[in-house]
C-alpha cells in the first residue's frame, strides 16, 4: 500500500509536498522520543503534535508518512519544512482511535 492508496481509501488531506511512498505499518505516538526509538522506517506516524519538531523526528526515523489526527490545524511553517524535506504531512478529521480502525481494515498493523 502507498501514501497515495490510503489518501484515496481513507481521504486523508496532503498538506505538505512530498513524494509517494510505500506504507509498511503504523506507529501511533504523541511523544517525539518514543517515535525517534520504537518508529521504524516506512511506518506511518499518527499524532495529534503539529509543532515543527515533528519533522525531523519523521525524518530522523524516515516514516513514510505523519498523519495527524482529530482534525488538528498543523501551522504553516510546519508544513513549509516538510515540504522542503519531502516529508508527508497529511491530516484527518477522525480521532486516531477511528483511524486506526480504519488502517487496520485495510491490513495495516504495527509493524
């Protein structure tokens, strides 16, 4: 599965630009610490944070996506560092829990 494939199954909203990328797993984490050890590459990065730190958390773990969650308004300059980075910020109206449930049904687990 591609970032592209669940932005069209699950119409998660692209903010950032970036690349495609293949989708191995889903990590689900508020604390940039717990990403940068137990996120793995290829995961996708579900949050509620919307700070700028997020990017090179993602980058530093190479996830290949940061979903956030709960309809959470991400700031520009986040999504302007991302996009210089080519890394994915997409966003979601639906609380993790229901997003999870719905990667879940698609055959994505924690990986």
């Amino acid at each position: 599965m591609t970032t592209q494939d669940l932005i069209t199954k699950i119409g998660l909203k692209p903010l950032s630009k970036f690349e495609h990328r293949d989708v191995e797993g889903v990590f689900v984490s508020d604390m940039l610490s717990d990403v940068m050890a137990g996120a793995k590459s290829g995961n996708l990065w579900l949050t509620i944070q919307t700070h700028k730190s997020i990017v090179p958390a993602a980058n530093l773990v190479d996830v290949s996506a940061v979903i956030i969650t709960s309809g959470k308004e991400v700031p520009q300059d986040t999504v302007d560092l991302a996009s210089k980075y080519n890394i994915a910020i997409l966003s979601s109206d639906l609380a993790t829990f229901e997003l999870v449930g719905k990667l879940y049904g698609l055959g994505l687990g924690a990986k």
